[in-house]
C-alpha cells in the first residue's frame, strides 16, 4: 500500500510538470521569453521538505501553479494540509476590502479555514499545535499600504513564538522596478504602514522578510525565524510580470497593478478613486469636478468589491487613466505625484480634499502616503522636485540598506 501511494503520488507530480509546461503557452510574451518559474512551480524543491510534515499554508486566490489552487494540487499529491490561514479578502477572495471574516471549512477540500482578518491577525498557539512547518504563498504588489507584507510578518513572529518552520514561495513583484516614495515616519504607523519602508519597496516577498529578519523587525529580536525561500528562478527585478491571477478584488486589472504605486494616495482624499466601477485605481473623479473635466462616470454598489462608495450612483467627473503609458512609469522609476497636485489645484472646495472623514476612509493623507509634510506640500503647491528633495536622504539610505536583502539582480 505504501509503495503504491508513493507511486501514485510519483504519477501526480509528474502528470502536475507535464501541465505546467504546457500552461506556459497561455503565458504572456514577456513571461514565456524568459521563462520565469515562481517558488510555487518549483514542486522538485520543496515537496521534499513536506513529506512527512503536518503543512498549514496562509493563501488565498494568487497561491497557484499554472491554472490550479496549489492547495488543491498540493493535496492531490498526498501532502497533509491540516489548515488554511486567510489575510484580508480570505482564502478563495470573496471578502471585500476590511471586511472581517471568519473561520469556516473549505467546501472545495473539506480544510478548515482560519482566519487572520476577523478576530485576530495572527496564528495562536492552538491554531499551530497540530502543525510542522508553515507555507505562505500571496502574491503582492510591492507597496507599503499592500497588507500581504504585514501578514507576513505576523505569521514570521508566530513561527517564532511556537518554534515552527516557515517556508516562503516567492513570486515576482510586478513593481520591482520601482523604489520610491517617503520612508514612513513611524509616528503615522497603522495597518497599512507598518515598517520604515518607502511607498513603493522594490522587493519580492522572500527579500522582504530577509529585510525584516536583518532589520530586527520581528518582535523577538534576539530569536530568528527558521526560515527558508524557494526563489523565483530566471528573474530579475527590472523584468515585467503580468499577474496570471487578480491579487484582490479591487486591483483586478494589470493597468490598475502598475498605477496603484501612484493611486493608492487617492484613498485618503474626498475624491473617488474608481471603487464601484469594474476599473479602481485607474480613474478618479467628483461630481464637484463637474465644468472642469469632460471624463465622467458613475460609482454603483457593486459586491465583493465595494458595497458603498464614496459618491455612489452620482456622477463624477476627473481623469480617466485606463489607456495611460505605464511604460512611462518603468522608464521614470518614479510615483507620479503629478496627478494628485493636479486635481487638487482643481478642486473648487480645497478645504474638502483631505478631509478623511468625508472621503469615509479611515487613512489620513499622513498615513496613506507616511509622512506629516505630504498635505501641507500640496497645499502650498510647493513643486514636485522640491517635495522629492524631502524624501531623502531617507529613501537613498533605504536603496543602500536594500542590497543586503536582494536574492535577484
């Protein structure tokens, strides 16, 4: 029985390999030139390290290999997943934006289901006493106010308070490229903004948790965590990646991936930033604007991705940034700021701009973007060079301190 088991597993892999190798097809161009493998579709690597193991995994729609679950494939080839931990959007992605959510049973495997966006953020001691060694697979985005990062750590810490093994399947950061922004001041840290990083970090999910762990992010300093990163082979950071899967409901577009760097801002203004469209992130309007700009549209109620937006079933008008050239982002390297100065100098009620508890978020500008200055810069209409030059020498000594962590060119 045991001889058969391992051979059928054999066949399992070997029929999985055979269909990845043709999902490469599907790839776009840029991805099947050259022939970027994530951690996940390495199985040689580290089905070895779970044989034998009680596996849980934090996961949620981007844990694939190909065009399936990893959790699925994974429990195909014999390997005892015991339990799911699911951050913010949950597990299969039908939670919106800050919605709790709690802890059920997978009805497509029969795991339970833990959540870490409900009642509390991180695994307990309970949770991890029937496991060996934790897998995180999500993909992120390579921004600060992206909580995958966060998850990560917390899930870091609690593998060192119960003395767990921790392997991370690393995935390319579409935003690699870019490292930019204010390095957060720490007086404005919350939710969306917890470690001295800027806006955008430039580091794939491996190198971030390297840069915690050296940085003495974890909050056992004298401890390490046992750590261990299957790498993303044939990659580097300059490379462009076409996210096969939406990592969260509302950034459901390449277009809105590559401009969430620079759009993520808008969340702390009284503008709406694309959410109760099918577009967030890539359009930006007020019915205040109306006179100003011929670019309209309506927020509605849409499920799953945004119940109630600010302005819902009015018409704004503002800039439409679905055709923009994000290829002038990767030849910049930079965040645009240009277009939140932009509409602010529009805005006929400037006094309303900031104002977060019109615009409903909980983020001020100040948390949103890290730093106390941002606001009065903008109001001022100090220039972008000026508002770039007080970004350093933070950012600089972040780009130096960054070499240390990258496991890719």
């Amino acid at each position: 029985m045991k001889l058969f088991t391992r051979l059928l597993g054999c066949l399992g892999l070997l029929i999985c390999c055979y269909a990845f190798k043709g999902a490469d097809k599907n790839l776009p161009s840029s991805q099947a030139e050259n022939n970027i493998r994530t951690g996940a579709d390495q199985l040689e690597k580290y089905l070895p390290l779970l044989k034998g193991k009680r596996v849980a995994m934090m996961a949620n729609p981007t844990t694939i290999i190909g065009k399936t679950h990893l959790v699925d494939s994974l429990q195909k080839l014999g390997v005892n997943i015991v339990k799911v931990f699911g951050p913010e959007h949950g597990f299969r992605g039908n939670a919106g934006a800050g919605e709790h959510i709690n802890d059920e049973v997978d009805a497509a495997t029969g795991i339970p289901l833990i959540s870490l966006y409900g009642g509390k953020n991180k695994p307990t001691k309970e949770d991890l006493a029937d496991v060996d060694i934790l897998i995180y697979d999500l993909q992120d985005v390579g921004v600060r106010y992206y909580t995958n990062i966060n998850a990560l750590v917390r899930l870091m810490d609690a593998c060192v308070e119960n003395d767990k093994d921790l392997l991370i399947l690393d995935r390319p950061n579409p935003n690699a490229y870019l490292v930019d922004g204010p390095i957060l001041d720490m007086k404005h840290r919350s939710g969306i903004g917890m470690f001295p990083i800027p806006m955008s970090h430039g580091l794939t999910v491996g190198e971030f948790a390297l840069m915690a762990q050296g940085q003495g992010w974890l909050a056992n300093k004298e401890k390490p965590c046992k750590l261990q990163i299957i790498p993303v082979a044939n990659y580097n950071h300059d490379m462009p990646y076409t996210l096969p899967v939406k990592p969260s409901p509302n950034l459901n577009t390449q277009q809105a991936i590559m401009l969430y760097p620079s759009t993520c801002m808008f969340e702390a203004t009284y503008l709406n930033h694309g959410r109760g469209t099918y577009f967030p992130f890539t359009v930006f309007g007020s019915p205040e604007l109306k006179g100003i700009y011929e670019f309209s549209y309506t927020p509605t109620s849409i499920k799953g991705m945004s119940a109630t937006p600010l302005f819902m079933d009015q018409v704004c008008y503002g800039i439409d940034l679905r055709n923009y050239d994000v290829e002038q982002l990767r030849k910049s390297k930079k965040i645009n700021i240009s277009w939140i100065m932009e509409l602010y100098k529009a805005h006929p009620y400037k006094e309303k701009f900031f104002d977060s508890k019109l615009s409903r978020e909980m983020n001020t500008i100040e948390i949103q973007v890290g730093v106390s200055e941002f606001r009065q810069q903008i109001i001022a209409g100090v220039s972008e060079e000026e508002i770039r030059k007080s970004w350093e020498p933070g950012l600089s000594q972040y780009k130096e301190m960054r070499k240390k962590y990258l496991l890719y060119p």
